[in-house]
C-alpha cells in the first residue's frame, strides 16, 4: 500500500505566509483531495490550499484514493493527468458516477482540447494548465465546493423572479448570454474561449458582467437560476 501524505495545520515560513490573501468564498468545510504522484507538486498544492484555509489530504497513489472513497467524505479533488498507475481522464472517468459527492479539477502539463472535452464531459469542474496560478486554483477549488451543496441551501439564496414576466437572460448582451449559456452547460472558461474565439480574459470578462446581472456568485447558483427560468417558461437557445 503506497503511503497516503495529509496536510498538517502546522506555522508557516515566510514564503508561505506570502500566499495568504483572500479569495473567492467557498464551502470551507468540505475538504480537498490533492493527488499527484510527484511528492513536490503535493507539497506545493498543499501549501497553496492549506493557508488560503482548506483542509488538505494529499495521496502519490490515485489507485490509493480510490481505495479510499467509499470512506471518505465528500470534497474537491484536484488531480493531476499524467500519473504512473493511472492518468487523470481515468480517474475521473471512475469518479464520474460519484458526481453528487465529489466534484474534480484536472491539472495538465501538456494541454490539449481533446483532454479538456473529455474531462469536462466526465464531469471535471475545469481544467487548468501548468503551472499553476494560485490565484485561478483557489477560484477553481472555492467553486467546486459550492457545487456540492445541498440543493436547499442554494435554493434561499436565488435572486427573486423579476416582474412583469421577465426574465434574467433578458438583462443580458448577446454576447453575455452566449458566454453564460456556455457556462450553463458546464463549459469551463477555456472552453467558451475555444468555441467563440475570444481571449479567456474576455470570457472572463463577459461572464463576471452576466452573473452581476444575475446577482448570484457561483456557478451552482446560476444554474439553479436558469432552471428556474426554464420551469417558468425561459427559452434557452
């Protein structure tokens, strides 16, 4: 059995104290699961997690993980594609039924649309290149978690219904709702950037306007918002 690495709350050094700023809100209390067969990049991950205020478990061995999962609780997943036993794309094909419990992020060293399309159709929240920006993992992580929250906690913090029979896709650009309907079928920033031709910085740009509108801060929120419209007779194009 390979050796199964978890972070520890211990004082920081200085370099590490360096990384300590704030950063999207997420579900603090669901713990990360760190999985990379490379000790360093464990370290490393751990580090950025632990002082932004996760909880960080760290595994070498995805097979291990797996091992693991029927006794774990719920959290994010953040796992690297190129492994020894097992790469990425399989092992989130293999977490893929397990959606409701645990939510991924794939890291990658050689980026590649076809990997991309393939992690987000098995679920993966999004896909990130090396290496890393602290600031996007955080972001990315933070998400993640509010996707696993129960259904009813989102459901008190929807914006009300507009009157009048509106809609909130109606207070949108064109191009804002073409971004954000991308971000309703689960497409990741770097996707939407692929399939209209813009820069991520513009995606980014065009979705952080559309949400404002919406008045909701994750994606979790925002999908339950447009599903809403849709019972209530929105049509999504």
């Amino acid at each position: 059995m390979l050796e199964t690495i978890e972070s520890t709350r211990q004082p920081l050094n200085s370099e590490a104290a360096q990384w300590q700023q704030p950063q999207e809100t997420g579900d603090h209390s669901r713990p990360v699961y760190v999985i990379d067969d490379d000790r360093d990049v464990l370290r490393v991950l751990s580090m950025m997690l632990s002082t932004a205020g996760w909880t960080v478990h760290c595994f070498e061995s995805p097979i291990e993980f797996l091992n693991q999962v029927p006794q774990l609780p719920g959290g994010v997943v953040v796992l690297d594609q190129v492994m020894g036993e097992m790469d990425g794309v399989e092992l989130l094909e293999k977490l893929s039924a397990r959606q409701r419990e645990f939510r991924a992020i794939l890291i990658t060293g050689y980026p590649r649309t076809t990997i991309t399309v393939t992690a987000l159709r098995l679920g993966a929240v999004t896909v990130m290149d090396k290496p890393i920006d602290r600031k996007e993992l955080l972001n990315s992580v933070a998400e993640a978690s509010l996707l696993l929250r129960p259904s009813e906690q989102e459901d008190e913090t929807l914006p009300p219904p507009l009157p009048d029979g509106r809609f909130y896709l109606d207070l949108l650009t064109p191009r804002e709702k073409q971004v954000i309907l991308q971000v309703y079928r689960g497409c990741t920033n770097k996707a939407i950037s692929l399939q209209l031709d813009l820069s991520i910085k513009t995606v980014e740009k065009f979705r952080s306007r559309a949400m404002r509108k919406f008045g909701v801060r994750s994606t979790a929120l925002l999908v339950r918002l447009l599903n809403r419209e849709i019972e209530c007779g929105c049509r999504i194009e």
